[in-house]
C-alpha cells in the first residue's frame, strides 16, 4: 500500500501527506476513457482547537479534476474526505487540502495551468478543450485575477501616452500607458473627457503634478483633459500622427484634382495609378534610372512621373512640397523650419489648410513633439496586440474579461503571485 501511494504522489506531483492513494483503474465515463485514482483525505486535527481527540464521522466524495499531459484521457481523483466530530471542542468539521479548495471540484493545478494559458494568444474555448474544463469555468479562473488590478493613488509615473482602441460592440475604449516601461496603466470603458476626468482626479494633486509629459494624437479634448489634470505636464503631439493627417490631407486633395480631368487624359493617369509615389519621400524616389510604364506608354523615372503630375495644377504642387518639407523637418527635428511652415501664405488644398490650422491650435504641442523622443510608438505596438487578442476570440461582450485577458498577455501577474493567490483561496 505504501509503495503504491508513493508510487502515485510521485507520477502526479503531490505532496501532501494527509493524502493516502490506494488503487486506481480506467472507466469510461461519457465515451471518454478516464483514469480515476482512488484516494482518502484524512484529518490529523480539529481546526478550531487542534485536539486529535477525534470521533470520525463518515466521509464526503469528491471528483477532483487534475491536470492531464493527454486531454483524451483525462485524470480524476475520487477524493473521499474524512468527517470528524472533536471530543473536547464538541465542533464537526472536514478534512481539507491545498490540492483543491472547499466546495471545489477543480483541482489548484489546473487552475494554475488554465491561468498560465491565458496569458498566451489563446480562445478560451481551445483552453477548456485542452483541460477538459467549461468555458464557464474559465472564465470564472479568469474573473479570478480581477482582485489583483489596483491603482495606487498615491503616484503616477512622469511619462503617460493616451490613446484609444476598438474593443467592446465596437465602441472605443481609452487606453493610458507608461511612456518608459510600455506598460498599461489604466484601460478605460469610454474615451469621453467626463470619465477620463473622474478617473485621474482620484489621484492625489502631488500624485498628478509628477506628470511631466503627456504624449497623445490630435484628439480635439485630450489637451485639455492633459493640461487640467497635470499642470506641470508637457502635451506632446506624435509625429506620426502628424505625419498621418499630413499625407491623408494630401491624398484627397489629389483625389479632388484627378476627377476633373478625363480618365483617358494622361493627366487623370498621372495622378491615379503612381498614386504611392506621392506619399513617399522626395529623397527616395527613383532620379536615375527609367523603367517603362505601360500607362503611359514610354520610358519614365518615378521622379519624372511626380514632378509631371503636380504639374497638372499649381495648388496641387504647393500642398505636394508643403507635405514633403514638413516630414523633412519632423525627421530632421528643425523646429524652426516647422514654425516657419505653419505660417507659410502659399495656395494649398483645403484639408492641408485644415490640417496646418490644427497644428496651429496644437502650437505647443506639434513643437514639444519634434523635440521630445518620446511617441505613441509604444501605444501602437500594444493596440495591435489588443486586435490581436480580440481576433483570436472573435471579439469580446464582457469588458471586464476583454480588460483582465489584455492585462494577462501583458504579464501583470507574476507567477508567484497566481500561485499563492489560488492556494491561499
């Protein structure tokens, strides 16, 4: 007997010794051959005065699930736990063991292995699948870790990046990150400025003066939700933001122009197919060497073909070279050549004006953004990994599991801090 329940502890990795194995077999259980190991749970105490002057008082049995290499076969162990009334305490109780908590069937191990397969990109349903477990019990493992996300209100790191994603129904969530770590510091149900506002204002004024910069998109409200809450905060406009609105304002004004000329005009074919060649920079366009261009029936280098089109009309070609200078100027960091372009007079397309009339408004903010190196670079990265997330499991209607599963894949949680949380429960 005891070499067998030695032999057993051994195979399946447990340690406790109030634990005794005494035989096991396979059943088919549901179509699934199962192997079942027979055990008993004994109660060396009373809990409550730790007298072993007990009266045992029958048992309880319990189908422990445990963890599997095979997911065809799986593993329980029929648990019988003992039933003790104390003699000098008067006070029933039963016998209890870290290998599965009370009024639980699902053994601590399985939890542990469930947690650690969502932190990879994995659909819940694969994870059950694998384990033998529900969804619904997944998903309870899952709402488990919520207790472990809590913000010190007590300080706020220097550097923070806003943005926001696409998440539940399709509604967009905010999203606030540590600018050196990468981190996310807080994910918020809505991006409106109320909530934003109510959320940071839970943060001490020492706590929020610490914030010397906040980097961020054009957003039209998250300068002045930036400048409300952190005083002593510089507002940092990403470049590539700018970079963005730049090429797209571009981009639809050339739209506008082509559909005034005739689609057999070589105009209209200037200005529709090489339409890639506008959005690249000058400087790495093609100036030497000519390839044939079956549009237009001739030998032409890209440069030849741009420099022909923004012939095509003059508004064209100044929103072109005020689009060109002004990336030049962000890689190169020339804040004044970027002052010097938002108050340039030329004749450009209307969104490029619309465009420099943001800038305008985000003065500060576009200038702290071509000296500071910090970006929404970070912020990207992890939007895409949220995509990513929500991909794999088809979307998400819980917000809450959306929440805990992206701070899981981030390795909030440390695997010491799984493992004693679930004994410790």
């Amino acid at each position: 007997m005891s070499s067998l329940n030695d032999y057993i502890k051994f195979t399946l990795d447990i340690e406790d010794q109030n634990i005794i194995f005494s035989d096991y077999s396979n059943e088919n259980i549901n179509g699934k051959i199962c192997k079942i190991y027979l055990a008993e749970l004994i109660q060396p105490a009373s809990p409550y005065c730790r007298s072993t002057n007990l009266k045992h008082n029958g048992h309880y049995v319990s189908n422990v699930r445990f963890i599997t290499a095979d997911a065809s076969k799986p593993v329980t162990i029929r648990l019988r736990k003992q039933r003790v009334l104390c003699n000098d305490c008067l006070k029933r109780s039963m016998a209890q063991s870290n290998l599965v908590n009370k009024y639980c069937h699902i053994s601590n191990v399985s939890k542990l292995k469930v947690l650690s397969a969502l932190t990879e990109d994995r659909s819940m349903t694969s994870i059950a699948r694998e384990h033998n477990l529900s969804v619904n019990t997944v998903q309870r493992v899952l709402e488990s870790c919520s207790s472990k996300f809590y913000d010190d209100f007590d300080s706020l790191l220097e550097h923070l990046a806003f943005d926001e994603f696409k998440g539940v129904d399709k509604k967009l969530h905010f999203i606030c990150l540590d600018g050196d770590t990468h981190k996310v510091i807080q994910i918020l149900r809505t991006r409106f400025k109320p909530d934003i506002l109510r959320y940071f204002y839970k943060f001490t004024p020492k706590a929020r003066s610490m914030v010397k910069t906040v980097t961020m998109d054009l957003n039209c409200y998250y300068p002045l939700v930036a400048r409300e809450l952190f005083p002593n905060a510089q507002i940092v406009i990403d470049r590539f933001h700018m970079v963005q609105m730049l090429t797209r304002s571009f981009n639809i004004f050339r739209v506008q122009i082509m559909k005034q000329f005739n689609k057999q005009s070589r105009e209209y074919k200037l200005l529709k197919s090489p339409w890639k060649l506008y959005l690249m920079k000058y400087d790495k366009l093609n100036k030497t060497t000519p390839y044939y261009d079956w549009h237009f029936k001739d030998y032409l280098t890209q440069e030849h073909v741009v420099l022909d089109g923004l012939e095509c009309n003059k508004d064209l070609e100044n929103t072109y070279w005020i689009m060109q200078d002004f990336m030049t100027a962000i890689q190169n960091k020339d804040e004044k050549k970027v002052i010097h372009l938002l108050h340039s007079k030329q004749a450009v397309g209307k969104q490029m004006h619309q465009t420099l009339l943001t800038f305008k408004r985000n003065y500060s903010g576009v200038l702290n953004g071509i000296a500071s190196t910090y970006s929404n670079g970070c912020l990207e990265g992890v939007n895409r990994k949220i995509k990513q997330i929500e991909r794999t499991a088809y979307g998400y209607r819980n917000f809450k599991h959306l929440l805990i599963r992206i701070r899981l894949e981030e390795n909030i949680i440390k695997e010491k801090e799984s493992n004693s949380y679930f004994l410790a429960a």
